[in-house]
C-alpha cells in the first residue's frame, strides 16, 4: 500500500455560516482509494445595537426585545472564530462515507436568527458538534444508504403518487420567512433543523435496487422527517412495457403529542398506482391510498342551521361521529397532455383528488394550462380548488370573549382523529405567469416554471435577459381547527383549544412577483420585487388585538444580487414581511421595516471577505412580538478554506491486472 499527500486546488466544500450539503460533497468527485479533508475557517466580527428605544436581553437560545424609552442602545463587537471539517473517503467507485463537524472558540452573538446551534454550543460550553454524517454503497443493481442531518429526496419520481415518502430538506435560505426570492449566496444557507431542534434530522437509512424485473426501496430511520418518531417506508414497481404500477407503504410514527395516545400514533398508509407514458409526451396517472388511521374514534361535526337556533343561540349543529375503515379512502386521477396547435405549444394538466377523512379530509381539482404566445413568450395560468370533507369546528363557549365560561365546543384537536388544517380548508387558487426568455431553448427555471425565486433559477441559463410575471389569488373560505407546530425548541404542539381557528378571508387576496435575471458572460444578476397579502399560519395570530401577533401582513419587497468574479454585491428591503424562524411566521410576527445589503471579494479562490448590513426596525407600536426588535447589525466575516487528500491505494500500472 501506497500513502501519498497532496495539498487539495481546487474550493473545498464547506462554507461561512452555513452547513455544507450532501450534494456539495458529490459536486467534487472523491477517487477511490482516497481520503479527503476539507476545512474552511471562519473569522467573523459583528456590531450591533438596538434603536428606537428597545433593549434586547436572552431568552435561552433566543432573543426578547422591549421598548423602554428613545434612542439608541450601546453598540456591542462581538467576535467569533469557528473551523468547519469534512472527512470523507471513497474506498471503491460505489463506497463512499463523510462526515461534517465543527470546531468552535468564541461565538460571535448576533441579534438576526439567534436561534442557531453555535448559539446553542456556546451557551453549553461544548467546542464542537458534528453537523451532518452519511455512508453510501452504490452498486449494479442496489444501494444503500445511512444518513444522519443529510436531506433526502421523496419517491414521486419512482411513482409515489400519494407522496406517502416525501422529501425532507434542511437547508433554509439566510433570511428565512423575510425573504421573497432568497438572493443571499449558498453559503449563507442554515440547517434549519438542527438550529432549532438541536438534532441532526433527517436521519435514518434507505436501500433499493432492481431485482426479478421489479424496483424497490426500504427507508426506516429515528427522524427521517422533522418531529417524526421512527418509522418505515417501502416502495415497489414494476415497469410494464411504457407504464408502472407502484405499491408504497407507510407506517409513520408520530409524536405523541398529535395523538394524546402513544399506542395509536402509528399513521399506517398503503397507495397503489399506475402510471403510463407515450412517446409524443401524454402522460396518465391513476392511484387509491388506503389511510385507517384512529378508525373506531369519536369525532365531532358541526353542521350550519339558521341563525339563533344553533347551540347556545348560534349557527351551529354539533353531532358526534365515529370514524370506520372506509373513512380512509383516497383516489386521485392525473393526465398530462401535449399538443402543437396552429404552430403553438400547448400543455394541460387536470388532477382530481377524493380524500375520505382519515386520508386527508379533502376533495381538490387543479387545472393547469400553459403555451407559447411567441418563441420567447409562454404563458401559464393555474386553477385549483378544494374543500373539505367534513369542515371545521367552530368556538362555542358560555359568555363573553372577555369573560369566557363553558367551552361547548372548539376546533379540533389531537383528540380528533383529523383536522381541517391549511392543506385541506375550502379554498380557491388562481396563478397566471407569464415568462419571458430570450433563449427558450434552455429552460429558465430548474423544476416548477410558478416558483419564482433565485433557488430555482437555471444555473445553465446564458440569456441577458429573461424574466417571469406572476399575479396569484387566494380565497380562503372556511376557519381551520388547532394547528400543530413546531415551537423554538423543536417541540411539536397544538394551538391553545380556547381559541378559535384561523379566519376565513373576505374575497381574494392578491399577491404579485417579478423575477428578473441575466447572465451576459462574465456577469451574473438577478432582481426580484414583490408585494400583496399573506396570512400568518396560527390560530393564535387571529384576534382583533393589534399587540403581538398579526393575521394578515401586507407586504412589499425588492430584492437583488449582482455577480462578476471575484466580487458579489446583494441588497433587499422589505415592508411587513415576517420574522425569518418558522415559528415566529407561524404567529404572525413582522417587520414594520427590513433591510440590508452585503458583497462579496474572492481573494483567492479559497479565500474570501464578506461584509453586510442588516436593519431591522418598527415604527408604528402595532403588532410587536416579544422576540422581535429593532436594530442594526454589520457584520465582516473572513474565511479561508483549505484541504488535503491522502491516497491509501495505488492505481495499478498499464499492463498489470488490478486485484
């Protein structure tokens, strides 16, 4: 055996203040026989200070924020230096493994996004934690899998039409729920998973392969999506001719806490589908789910009556049911057709969906029409509806909303075998895009033409020029019932029972998008505005009291970033978009105000400075969240990323026959 060591010369994954990717890893092909160690140092330095009169204390992991007068606080430095460290070998072209940790002195305590697992470590006093860890075995005919904080992919493409094994992806965009298109650089990405839970998730382990003219894969694992217990996934198919029929299997386990009842929180699912192609590009999907989760259970239903002869004077009918076994049906139907019209492309998709109770409460149509009006023009309009099989249940209660007696009735929670929630509240969608391309022979954007946002954009786009229009409508036309979620400590819990679902909207709210970008070589840019209505996700977040939480943000933003190596520039600003954490959009927490702007210098191509600016500020007293404040924050960040590979094996000479 031969050992040699070579300085790595090529950027070395791994990058500032964010978690390098699996597929960062399977970017830089490793050769068999080698181990690579990838390192990225990270001095950072930051100053920030409230405004307007807030004072900031620590809540834990997190940050809470009050007004206590006028001015300005002191402006505090902060300093933090942090070592990121991949080792990963490849023993064989199919056997490759690596894991991702961090090494950490200070920690530079920052005011945007505290809520992160260096804050956590720091506060712990631990100096280092591994961030992600995964094995692969690739061969002929089968795989395998172990991953442990490593997003994974769904089994659609496999014909998982149900999507009873969907994706689960931790990266989340720096700005988090305030941005619109996300424009910061890769690097400035986050686990959101571990940030918040403090737990590598996913995690778990997945094979398949082809055997006997069939294709199939197992997936078990502790948390192979966030909050889930450990669970398994089985997928089977077999191709006919230009067809497949797919059997998937589920049995997810689910946290105790949506359940009430750790004996019946196994949420068992079985779907078959049929799926069949043509040559000229028509496609027909076809599929049943089987869903009996908590059959045999009590539920209530709330029927509308004329007003005043309802309970307790209201418009509403309480009854109790019982869910049985056939409550856990679904079929859904899918046709995709192509046609050349008078010289115009045209593409049509209709998808219909019944979901009995147990297997999602809903009944959906969605239409979709798309076409070039000219080479460089398509249009694309979407209409979805749906509604629920059985509605949700209003908040019935004795006395007044300021002096609340008897609970009759409140909206469903884990008591209930389902829920009206917002995948399933009665609603209407109406999407009209328009794009334009000056090089429609390469595709704009990467996967679905209607999400404009920078992730999405076509890294091979070499247009000057191309852009996307996009106006939506949403009618939200019923209440839901208690929501569940995930709170700032990666706990999942339901809404308090003593409040009423969140509100139906009154007509159509309207929200519109322009996506604009180019790449005349050697630039690169991209610019977004945006700007309408959204509505916060908690039942909490509707109440008449303008104190904290927020219903409905009418928003605004532009976003943008200019790229010519070796320099970057990006800058944004928005008004009443949200808070950034999942959890604090869930609620109904803003802005009045945010912006920033940043840039980029490549020293090398492994060495950088980042500088940035953020501002975040509330000025009208309204809607003021505990963990929201005002204030402004620089920071500089200097990375330097270097590495090398070690060969344990030596490629065999010409002539000679490897063993």
């Amino acid at each position: 055996m031969k050992i040699s060591r070579r300085l790595a010369c090529a950027a070395l994954v791994g990058a500032a203040m964010s978690v390098s990717s699996a597929r960062g890893a399977e970017e830089m092909y490793l050769e068999p026989g080698t181990v690579r160690l990838s390192h990225e140092l990270t001095l950072e330095g930051l100053l920030h200070r409230t405004v307007d009169g807030y004072q900031v204390a620590d809540d834990g992991v997190n940050k809470v924020y009050a007004k206590t007068g006028s001015g300005n606080g002191p402006t505090r430095a902060e300093f933090g230096e942090g070592l990121l460290t991949e080792a990963a070998v490849r023993f064989t072209p199919g056997s490759f493994a690596r894991i991702l940790f961090q090494l950490q002195g200070d920690y530079a305590d920052r005011f945007w996004r505290p809520v992160n697992e260096e804050h956590r470590a720091d506060l712990q006093d631990r100096h280092g934690f591994v961030r992600e860890a995964e094995a692969k075995l690739d061969r002929e005919n089968w795989y395998l899998n172990a991953f442990d904080g490593v997003g994974h992919g769904g089994w659609y493409a496999q014909g998982d039409f149900f999507e009873l094994y969907p994706a689960s992806l931790p990266d989340d965009d720096y700005l988090g729920h305030s941005t619109i298109f996300g424009i910061y650089p890769d690097r400035f990405k986050q686990s959101l998973f571990q940030n918040i839970s403090d737990r590598r998730v996913p995690k778990g382990l997945e094979g398949g392969g082809q055997f006997a003219g069939f294709d199939g894969a197992v997936a078990y694992g502790d948390e192979l999506a966030w909050g889930l217990e450990p669970s398994v996934f089985a997928r089977l198919t077999r191709p006919i001719e230009t067809s497949k029929v797919t059997v998937v299997y589920r049995d997810e386990r689910l946290p105790s806490t949506l359940t009430l009842n750790d004996n019946e929180n196994h949420n068992r699912a079985g779907a078959l589908s049929w799926d069949w192609q043509s040559d000229e590009g028509q496609r027909w999907q076809a599929g049943v789910l089987y869903n009996p989760y908590r059959t045999g259970e009590n539920y209530t239903v709330a029927n509308p009556v004329p007003a005043g002869t309802g309970v307790l004077g209201s418009s509403w009918e309480l009854k109790t049911k019982k869910s049985k076994d056939s409550d856990g049906l679904a079929e859904r139907f899918k046709m995709d057709r192509h046609a050349v019209i008078m010289g115009h492309d045209y593409n049509w998709m209709l998808d219909l969906l019944h979901a009995d109770i147990l297997a999602g409460n809903k009944e959906q149509l969605d239409a979709r029409l798309s076409t070039d009006f000219i080479s460089t023009i398509r249009g694309m309009f979407h209409y979805t509806y749906r509604r629920p099989i059985e509605g949700p249940v209003p908040l019935l209660y004795e006395g007044t909303p300021s002096n609340m007696g008897n609970i009759v009735a409140s909206p469903r929670g884990p008591e209930s075998p389902f829920n009206v929630n917002w995948s399933n509240r009665e609603a209407v969608f109406v999407v009209t895009t328009i794009a334009f391309d000056l090089t429609p022979n390469t595709n704009q954007m990467i996967y679905d033409p209607e999400v404009l946002e920078a992730w999405n954009i076509n890294k091979g786009e070499d247009a000057p020029l191309a852009f996307a229009i996009q106006h939506r409508m949403s009618d939200y036309r019923t209440s839901t019932d208690r929501q569940a979620f995930i709170n700032q400590n990666g706990d999942v819990q339901f809404d308090s029972p003593a409040h009423s679902g969140a509100w139906a909207s009154d007509g159509f709210l309207h929200e519109f998008r322009v996506l604009v970008h180019g790449h005349p070589r050697p630039w690169g840019w991209v610019f977004g505005v945006a700007g309408g209505q959204s509505l916060a996700i908690s039942n909490v977040a509707y109440s008449n009291n303008a104190a904290v939480n927020k219903p409905i943000s009418e928003y605004y933003a532009l976003e943008g970033r200019l790229d010519r190596w070796p320099f970057a520039v990006w800058g944004h600003f928005g008004s009443g978009v949200w808070a950034p954490e999942p959890f604090q959009y869930y609620y109904g927490e803003t802005f009045d105000k945010l912006w920033g702007a940043g840039g980029t210098y490549n020293l090398t191509t492994n060495t950088s400075v980042d500088v940035s600016y953020l501002a975040a500020r509330l000025h009208d007293g309204l809607f003021v969240a505990p963990d929201v404040g005002a204030y402004d924050e620089w920071r500089m960040i200097f990375t330097h990323r270097f590495g090398f590979l070690f060969e344990f094996s030596e490629p065999a000479r010409a002539g000679y026959r490897a063993h």
